[in-house]
C-alpha cells in the first residue's frame, strides 16, 4: 500500500503499527509489516489466519482487504489470498 503524507520512517512506523493493531483488534489474525520496512512511502502487510473452514478464513481475509480499501490514509494497489488445506 503506498502511504501519504509521510515524512520520516518514525511517522510511517506510528501509522502501520496503528493500522495493524486496528487490523489484530477487529478480525482474527496475526498481522504484521512484512516487506519495505525502510521506505518511507509504501508499506507491504501481512495477515495469517488459521482455522479448520476454509470459506470463513477466505471471508475473514476479503474483509480485511475491504478494511484496507477504505482505510483514508493509504492507498491499495494489490492484494493477494493464499489458502493452504491439510487433509488426512
């Protein structure tokens, strides 16, 4: 996602960790920044959900990416689900 009005990595780190806390506290996932740490005008999170429903975990996951999109300070340019089932 690129970030506005960003002018050092200490504001961008303030707004993606408020974004991911807002992200853990709303749907049930671990969430963290998981690439370009070091620019100041993008940021690349990462959720993880693990459950035994794989319509649910996609529903869960299509809810975050409405999140993201409607999120003011930040623009989404790409998302992406990846699902994995482990059968007996």
């Amino acid at each position: 996602m690129q970030l506005e009005d960003i002018s050092s990595l200490k504001d961008k780190r303030r707004i993606v960790r408020s974004l991911i806390d807002r992200i853990r506290h709303k749907f049930p996932v671990s969430a963290a920044e998981v690439d370009l740490l070091d620019s100041l005008s993008f940021a690349q999170i990462g959720a993880a959900l693990v459950c035994n429903d794989a319509q649910y975990g996609n529903q869960v996951l299509q809810k975050i990416i409405r999140f993201l999109e409607q999120y003011s300070h930040a623009t989404l340019y790409a998302a992406e689900v990846h699902s994995e089932e482990f059968g007996s």
